[in-house]
C-alpha cells in the first residue's frame, strides 16, 4: 500500500469512526429491527461489522447499555428477560413507536421535497448518480 492509499484508509477510518458514533443510537434501534436481540448479541456484531475502523478498539457494554436504556425509555424499545442456559438475559425487541420513529426518518430522508443540507451532504457523500449507495474501504 502507498502512502496515498495509506492516508485514504485512515481518513475513510476516521470518517467512518465519526460517522458511527454520530448516529449509534438510530443504528443501534434499526438492528434491534430486523429482529429480537440482546444487548451482547449488538456490542458483538457492531465489533465485528466495525473491526477494520476502529483498529482493534471494542465497544463495551459501558456504551450499549445506556443507548439500550435511553431507546426503552423513549418507549421506542422494550425488553423481556428470556433464559439462556441457566442464565438469565434481557433480549430487546423494537415497539410500534420505534418501528414508526424509523419509517418517518427514511420518509423524511427519501421524500423531502427541497433537500436540504443536510440531506444533500448525504446524497453527495453516499448516494452515486444512479441512487446506489456508495461501498466505502477499498478501491
């Protein structure tokens, strides 16, 4: 890897480092979307799906858990305690009020009819000419 390829992979790290911690509590309730979980289960996948920019730093229950709690809450999340072996979790399941809360941010951001800056800065940023989302990491 050169040296420009190098300070491209940093700079796409960090952005994407920044990116993350901006809208973790919105990516934390969409995964809790696409089906029931526990809060092990998210630090797990977040430190898997994000490996590569957070150069070996974990998220820590000291992060989720307060998220979790903030998004129960707003009544946007609930929670259940379910056996797991002989221990006992707390798996969370996204409410009417948070599958709501999603659909109106992704009406708001597919529908807006005078995009803002906002909505152009992510448009510019992600989104190529013909609406695909742009792959981030490598050429």
């Amino acid at each position: 890897m050169n040296e420009k390829q190098e300070d491209l992979s940093f700079m796409s790290k960090k952005f994407l480092y920044s990116l993350m911690s901006g809208v973790r509590k919105i990516f934390i309730l969409w995964l809790i979307s696409q089906g029931k979980t526990h809060g092990y289960a998210i630090i797990a996948e977040i430190n898997e799906q994000f490996k590569d920019i957070h150069d070996g730093k974990k998220v820590h229950g000291s992060t989720i858990y307060p998220i979790l709690h903030n998004l129960e809450d707003e009544g946007l999340i609930k929670s259940e305690k379910e056996l797991n072996g002989k221990k006992e979790i707390k798996a969370y399941e996204i409410t009417q009020k948070g599958k709501d809360f999603l659909n109106s941010l992704k009406k708001f951001i597919r529908n807006k009819e005078v995009p803002d800056l906002t909505l152009l800065f992510i448009k510019d940023m992600f989104i190529d000419d013909n609406d695909k989302i742009i792959k981030f990491g490598g050429e």
